[in-house]
C-alpha cells in the first residue's frame, strides 16, 4: 500500500503533486490548516504526529504551495512505521 505514496511524493527532492519525502522529517513547514471556520495559515512540523495526522485526514493540513489532492488510504501501523523510518533515512 505505501508504494502508492511514490506515485506523488518524490524521494529525490523532485516536486510531484506532493511535497518531496527527502528533508521531510522534522521540517517546518508553513501550511493551511482546517479550523472552524474554514482554513487557516500555521506553522506546522513534519514529525511523527503530522505524519500519522496526515494518513489519517489529508485534509486537515495542506504545505502551502500544493493542493489538496492527497487521498485517504487504509495504511498498518506497520507500514507507517516503516516508511517514516524511511522518510527519517531521507532526511539525514
């Protein structure tokens, strides 16, 4: 199932639909961030909360300059481990 995520999210830095993996962890990140009423600017962290969040709501939070085209997929806690592991590798 992650290997959907390579089909927008590039590991090299490139720009695809969505922002890149390399540098990803613990980037700060300015992003548009749903609130009651409607959306927001925020200062936002790429950590392992944003990571999960963003699994499990694309929607929540969009990094400025993209659009919200993220789908909601089924992903194990397994393979979210593993690909933030893989992300985390990206970003040394």
């Amino acid at each position: 199932k992650t290997s959907q995520c390579v089909g927008c999210h590039s590991s090299n830095g490139v720009r695809l639909v969505g922002p890149t993996f390399k540098g990803l962890a613990n980037r700060v990140f300015y992003g548009q961030e749903a609130d009651k009423k409607g959306m927001k600017l925020a200062v936002k962290r790429a950590d392992w909360s944003y990571f999960n969040a963003s699994i499990n709501n694309p929607a929540a939070v969009i990094v400025k300059g993209y659009g919200n085209q993220m789908p909601k997929i089924t992903v194990s806690e397994a393979d979210r481990k593993a690909l933030w592991a893989y992300i985390q590798s990206l970003s040394l």
